[in-house]
C-alpha cells in the first residue's frame, strides 16, 4: 500500500511519467538533451530529476539513468500496473493546492522575461502601497510608525526582496549546490510577494471604509502565511529543489528576517 502510494506521488505529474520513459527507452542521456526533449525550463527539469531522487541517478560523465529502483518503476509504467487512482482527474484538494501555491503561474516562468515586466509592477505596487499607508516594510513584516520619509520606504521595500533573492541564491546553492537559473528566479520571488505587495492597500482601504484597527493583523498574518508559500514554490521552480526544500529555505529566510528585528528592537 505504501509502495503504490509512493507512485502514484511520482508518477501523477505527467512530466516525470515522461522522464521514467525516456531514461527506460534511451538508457542514458544527458541533461541539456532531457530537457530540450522535455521542452522545460532548467528549474524544472532539476525539480523533477528532484523528485525522482533514488530511481534517477547520475554516472561519473554526469549522464543520468535508471536505478534498480527506477528500473521497477519504469516497468511498473510500462505494463500499466499503475494504481487505479492516476487514471482519476484531479481530486478538488489537489487543485486547490495547486493553486495555493500557483503552480501553473510559476510554470509559465520558463520564459522569465515576459513576467520581468508584471514582476517589478508588483514590487512597485508594495513598495509605494508601504509609502502612502506609512508602513515599515521589513520584508514578511510591516510595522507601523516608520521612521523613513516615502522616498525611502520605496527603496527599502525594494532592497528586502533583493536580499531575498540574493539570501536564496546563496542558501540554495550552500545546501543543494545548485546554481544559475537566476533571472527565472528573481521572476518567481517577485511574483510570490504579491500577498504582502497589496496588504498595504488593504490597510489604506480599511482606513478609508472606518472598519476596526483590529482587523488587519489577521489580514496581515493570512498574507504572510500565503507568501512564505508561494515564496518556497518559487525556489522550488527558480532553482528546481522540492517543495519541502523550498519550504525549508522560505522558512529559514522568514526566521532570519525576524531575528534581525528582534536584535534591532523593532519586533517584540
């Protein structure tokens, strides 16, 4: 039971079915040939090579192939034993998690350069939203009474996101050595900072409609759970790690965030 459960979470992408074919038909094969073969974007190649960890493995020429485990699975694949329940459509709490974190949205970002433009959109809308509500923006976090003029409230908004981006690059590739991809990555982080982008003009509008103060810190702690999220499906996208490593890293960068504040005084 456990077994055919464990494939069905490999083999219900369509993407990895398609990678376990390709290694059982061609033995071997490099990685820039797997994913021209595969038409992905280099992220997500490496996120589902991730995935397949233990039944895809690499030769010393780096060439990756079937394991004695991946063997089974691609037979398992090919005499079309696969549990009952792949042939089913997607059940309502996979595409709802599928959209939490807005998979097909960061799908899409194989090309980077089409978003690069709604990506700095988005950030702009933070960062002058945090200017006119008057709010400290510290990455994850807003706190009230800033101590900055609006001038630079919009660049430090800009600046906690680079560090970001910049933190990802270097904690990824300390942790899992992997490295480039990094406009496809930028791309993601700024399309995951979206739910902390409009919280300012959430505030700015419950200011306007006289609703209770109280009502924002659970607005606010809503948004910050929902973009730690989509923050670690970006890294699991912009450098092809998986979701559990994604999470870890979004989790580490959430906690850095908040011991600074702590050892600055600004967050009790």
């Amino acid at each position: 039971m456990e077994e055919s459960s464990q494939y069905h979470t490999l083999l219900k992408d369509p993407n990895r079915r398609k990678i376990v074919e390709i290694l059982g038909m061609q033995e071997k094969i490099g990685f820039k040939e797997l994913r021209q073969t595969l038409g992905l974007g280099v992220g997500t190649v490496y996120y589902h090579l991730d995935m397949l960890s233990g039944f895809v493995v690499q030769d010393k020429q780096r060439k990756y192939y079937l394991s004695d485990r991946g063997r089974l699975l691609y037979k398992v694949l090919k005499e079309g034993n696969v549990p009952a329940t792949l042939a089913i459509s997607e059940t309502i709490s996979h595409r709802a998690a599928k959209w939490l974190f807005l998979s097909p949205l960061f799908a899409k970002t194989i090309r980077p350069l089409r978003f690069l433009p709604i990506s700095f959109a988005i950030l702009a809308l933070g960062a002058i939203g945090s200017a006119y509500a008057q709010l400290d923006p510290a990455l994850f976090f807003y706190l009230q009474y800033p101590t900055y003029g609006f001038a630079s409230i919009v660049i430090l908004y800009f600046l906690n996101w680079l560090s970001l981006f910049m933190f990802a690059e270097l904690f990824i590739y300390a942790l899992y050595r992997r490295r480039g991809n990094d406009l496809q990555l930028f791309v993601c982080i700024a399309l995951a900072s979206f739910p902390i982008a409009i919280l300012p003009c959430f505030d700015i509008l419950l200011a306007c409609l006289a609703l209770p103060a109280t009502v924002f810190p659970y607005l606010s702690t809503t948004m910050q759970i929902w973009s730690l999220l989509l923050v670690s499906a970006a890294f699991c996208f912009g450098k092809g790690i998986r979701l559990d490593k994604g999470i870890l890293v979004g989790l580490a960068a959430m906690y850095i965030n908040m011991a600074i504040l702590f050892l600055q005084g600004r967050f009790t």
